[in-house]
C-alpha cells in the first residue's frame, strides 16, 4: 500500500504523569506513516483523492493541545484512532509519539511509544424474530454507523427464515452485512451486547425468540477461540440462513480453517 510519511513534527503538550509536565508543557516529536490507496491521485494529480499532510499535521497538533493525558501510550492510541476516523483515505497507520525530556534523572535522549492502527474488515449476521421486525434489524445497522469506531459498508437483503434449534416461535427475518472497524474482536462484541441490550435482547431460552440477533462471522482472517467469543463463527457452514444474505454482500470470502469461499459453503448446504 501507498505512504505518506510525516517525520519529527513538533508539538507543545502538556501530557505526563508528573503535575509539573502538565501545567509547565514539553515538546513533543510525533512521526506518521500513512497507509492508504494514491493510485487516483496520483494518475489525476488531484488532491482531494489523496491525504493532505498539512491538514493531518494541523490535525495533530489540534488534538495534542485539546486534551492533556498522563500516559504517551494514551496519547498515541488517541492520535492514531482519530486520524484514521476523520481521514477516510486512509487505511493504516503507523505512528510514533517521542518524548525527548522525559523526566527520568538519567542522561537519555528520547522515550517514544509506536502503535500500528488499521481498519479492520468484519462481517457480522442479523436476525430478528419479535416485534418489529425490520425496523429491528434497521436500527441495528443505524446504532452500528453511529458508532465512531465503525463504518457499515455492504448490508444484504433480508430474507425470512424458519427458526432453528425446536422451539415453537415465529420466523426469523435475517440478513448480513459488512462492517470496517477500528475495535478489537473484544471491544466489537461489547458493542454489539450494547445494540442488544438498546434492543432489548432478552436471553431466557437457548435458541428461543428476540427481538434482535447480532453475531460476528469473521474479523479479518482472525482465529479467536475462547469461552467468550470463537471467531469465525463454528456454526457458519451449517447455517442457510447465514450463508444465503452472506453470499449477497460477500459470495468469494474465503473461510480462514476452511479455505473455501462462503458460494462454496452455501453450495454443499443447499
């Protein structure tokens, strides 16, 4: 992928652990390597189809002097994040915080922080079965886009479905959709429990009626296997219900155990 490299800006911030460094300030030396697709710039020589580095230098600075945070790993992680939120050009970054007078009592030359951030590519399902069912599955996919950490790309046609697992209830409307975010595997399933809960997902009976359903199929080609979230979802090649909407938005993802694409899956099932 393409960069744009940004070396040793300097900032005055007032970011430290120690009451002095945050009332007297510091420089501060911030490093950027920006990831991201500069083929249409630079064939048409336009600037709005790449990444203005003075803006992204103006950006920092702006951010460094808003807020004052005791840890450089805090000021890092927050630069990084919102770079990559508020310019949509870029996909990765690569950025680096250098704190030269850091207070240690030791001759030293500088202290830095390095965090690699990226927007992450997942596919989640979405069901529902009580109530509304649509504007269920609609305000799903709303409260998702209002997440700042998240972009909704793809979302499949819904498609009504028998329920599964032998509990008497109402058919399912279901669907899937793609979803670029800046969580961790963690931070996306903790929100998700927050759209549930916001749609009052209640879970009294195991594979029984709600309002609505929300389960991550894959992030990236990630393999997360513990008793709190298993990525990709085991069931994914049993499910037609999943398959089907799936195929719509993403018929050649390949399956990262498997090795087949989600067409191949839907064409054993059926």
């Amino acid at each position: 992928m393409d960069q744009i490299r940004i070396t040793n800006l300097e900032v005055f911030g007032h970011h430290g652990v120690y009451k002095e460094e945050n009332v007297l300030g510091q420089k501060f030396l911030v490093s950027v390597i920006l990831y991201a697709d500069l083929w249409k710039a630079s064939c048409k020589d336009d600037l709005t189809k790449s990444v203005n580095y003075g803006e992204v230098c103006h950006f920092i600075k702006r951010e460094m002097e808003k807020y004052t945070f005791k840890l450089i790993e805090t000021l890092t992680e927050h630069l990084a994040r919102e770079i990559l939120i508020h310019f949509p050009v870029i996909e990765k970054i690569n950025l680096e915080v250098k704190k030269p007078w850091a207070p240690i009592l030791l001759p030293i030359e500088t202290v830095s922080v390095v965090m690699e951030r990226v927007w992450h590519r997942a596919y989640l399902s979405i069901g529902s079965n009580l109530g509304d069912k649509e504007q269920n599955l609609k305000t799903a996919v709303e409260l998702l886009k209002a997440d700042n950490l998240c972009k909704v790309g793809n979302v499949s046609n819904f498609i009504v479905t028998a329920p599964v697992g032998g509990v008497c209830q109402d058919d399912f409307l279901n669907g899937a959709l793609e979803l670029k975010t800046l969580r961790t595997p963690y931070e996306l399933l903790e929100l998700i429990h927050e759209i549930e809960a916001t749609l009052k997902r209640e879970r009294i009976i195991h594979w029984g009626p709600r309002t609505i359903d929300l389960d991550i199929l894959y992030y990236d080609d990630e393999v997360v296997n513990d008793k709190d979230l298993i990525i990709p979802h085991p069931e994914i090649k049993n499910r037609e219900f999943v398959l089907k909407p799936l195929n719509e938005i993403a018929p050649n993802h390949i399956h990262p155990i498997y090795n087949i694409t989600t067409y191949q899956m839907l064409q054993k099932l059926i």
